[in-house]
C-alpha cells in the first residue's frame, strides 16, 4: 500500500505512484522554468503519473487544539 506524504510548505496531501529516485531523477531533468515553484514541479509530477494528489481541504480554523 503506497504511503501518504504531505507537502512541508503547502500541507497538500500525496501518494508516490514511483520511488523516491524516479522522482528525483524526473524533477532534475525538467527544464529550469518548470522548475520555478513547487506549484510547477507538483504539477509536472501529477500529470507525468508519478504522484497523486489527494484533494483534501482542511484549514487551522476547524482544527480545536490551534485555539
């Protein structure tokens, strides 16, 4: 079962379809203005199938234990 990840800067949530390396390898091949933001470099990876997005909405508001 693959594992959840979470992006440190973004909170969005994730699946690796691949390992870490194919990844990593992928991420250092793109050209430099895909390379930009990690926006540019979330998508690339998502519409390349080597991860997938978990749409999932949640804000620090609805979370009790922030108050």
């Amino acid at each position: 079962m693959p594992h959840e990840n979470f992006l440190k800067y973004g909170g969005v949530k994730f699946t690796n379809n691949v390992s870490a390396k194919e990844i990593n390898l992928f991420v250092r091949n793109l050209p430099s203005d895909k390379k930009d933001n990690l926006y540019e470099v979330i998508k690339e990876l998502e519409e390349n199938g080597l991860i997938d997005l978990h749409h999932e909405f949640s804000s620090i508001d609805d979370d009790p234990s922030s108050c």
